[in-house]
C-alpha cells in the first residue's frame, strides 16, 4: 500500500527534528536486510533518504546515478551487495553513526 503524502511529510518533518528518530530509522531498515526482510528494509532506507539527504546528495556521495539508486530501493529493485554496502556506508556517514553486528541465541 502506498504511503499518502501526509505520511511522508510527517516521516520528514519528525526525521529533520528528532535526531534519534533518523538513526532507528535508519537502523531499523539495515536491521530489516541483515534479517532478510529486503523489501522493508529497502523502504524503510528509501523513507530515510527521502526524510534526509536526498537521493541527490546521495548520489554524489555514493558516485551511483539518483535515478539508479531510486530503482534499487524501489518495490522491484534488485541491488548487488556491492552497490547496498556503499549505499549503508554514504548513509551511515551522513548520519554520523556506525552500525555493528553482535549475536544472539535463537530462542
């Protein structure tokens, strides 16, 4: 289902004010793809570059056309590891924050 533009712009409005909401956004979307959950980590990613950055400054950052990176966070995109690993790394930056894997047990 798609989101309403009041959605969008709350997400936005929330993520330009709220500098802990941006980074669970932004950690719930690579927590989403490290769970194998991709479609809802890649609109969760999505929402959080809208919300931030711009796919834009994105591309300058990440050296990936705006146009291809929309695609590889849309619905049906299909991005190589390579291409999510420089995405996560331009993100992360942007955000100032580092995101590391730990384990647990499988209940």
């Amino acid at each position: 289902m798609p989101l309403t533009h009041d959605f969008k712009e709350t997400i936005r409005a929330r993520a330009q004010a709220e500098p802990e909401f941006r980074q669970a956004l932004l950690r719930e979307g690579i927590e989403c793809i490290i769970n194998g959950d991709l479609a809802t980590g890649k609109a969760l990613l999505r929402d959080y570059v809208n919300a931030t950055v711009g796919f834009q400054k994105l591309e300058k950052r990440t050296h990936i056309p705006a146009k291809s990176l929309m695609r590889m966070l849309g619905p049906k995109g299909s991005p190589s590891v390579e291409n999510l690993s420089t995405i996560l790394t331009a993100l992360q930056r942007t955000e100032g924050v580092k995101f590391s894997v730990s384990t647990s047990e499988i209940g």
